[in-house]
C-alpha cells in the first residue's frame, strides 16, 4: 500500500471513534439518570405504602360505632384521612348489607413520578366491634 492510500483512512477511522465515544458517553448519562429516577421512585413508594396500611388500620382500630349503623346499604362514605411529608391518604366506607363493609385506603405521592398505592379490606361488624373477614380479608387493588 502506498502511503497515500493509508493517509485516507485516518479521517473516516478518527470519525467513527469519535461517533463511538460520544455514543458511549451518551448512553452513561441515560442510564445514570435512569437509575436516579427508580431510585427516587423507590423511596416514594417506601413512604406511599406504609401511610396506605396505617390509615387503613386505624379507620377498622377507630370504627365509629354511631354513625356507620346509619350509612344506608350501599352508600359510599369518607372515613378518614392522613398525611405525612409528601404523601396523603384517604379512606372510604361502603356498606354492603348490615353488618358487612368494604373498606377502600388509597394513598398518593404528591412528587413525581406520581405514585399511589391502593389497599380493601372487608369488614363484618359483630358486637359493635370490626373485624376484618377470616381469610384473605386484605387484597391490593389497581
């Protein structure tokens, strides 16, 4: 090969490196910022679910034994709320007949990306006093 011959390859192997080293450096960064995203997901979710559970706990622990008999069958009704840094919670009480509820706990993060997290639990009154069903009384909806 003569040495004009060689001089023309320099220019196209020295772009396509360039090509592949910013490609690679782009790459980084889309997967840096990526990472940092699930992490701050994770870390809402870790203060969504909690506040979820604990609300739905205490409106079963805190049941309210004068004005929930007067619910009409059927009807829907706001039992309680929470709230803690960044995140708010809301429960809600359908009765289902007489001594049946089903008990809605949804909790949302006010920060992006919004996340919320869902829970029911069924609830038999009995004594005045709730209980959830036996079994599988808790169930995670969408």
């Amino acid at each position: 090969m003569t040495a004009d011959a060689r001089s023309g390859t320099a220019l196209p192997i020295m772009l396509f490196l360039l090509a592949l080293t910013s490609a690679l450096a782009v790459s980084g960064v889309f997967l840096a910022r990526n990472a940092l995203v699930s992490v701050r997901a994770a870390e809402q979710a870790s203060s969504v679910e909690p506040l979820a559970e604990r609300v739905l706990v205490d409106a079963v622990a805190q049941w309210d034994t004068t004005q929930r008999p007067l619910q009409m069958v059927g009807s829907t009704q706001r039992v309680g709320d929470a709230a803690s840094p960044g995140v708010t919670a809301t429960v809600w009480a359908t009765r289902l007949d007489a001594n049946t509820y089903w008990l809605v706990a949804e909790a949302r993060g006010g920060t992006r990306p919004q996340l919320r997290h869902r829970l029911g639990v069924l609830v038999w009154i009995t004594n005045h006093v709730a209980k959830p069903v036996p079994g599988r009384a808790w169930t995670q909806l969408p």
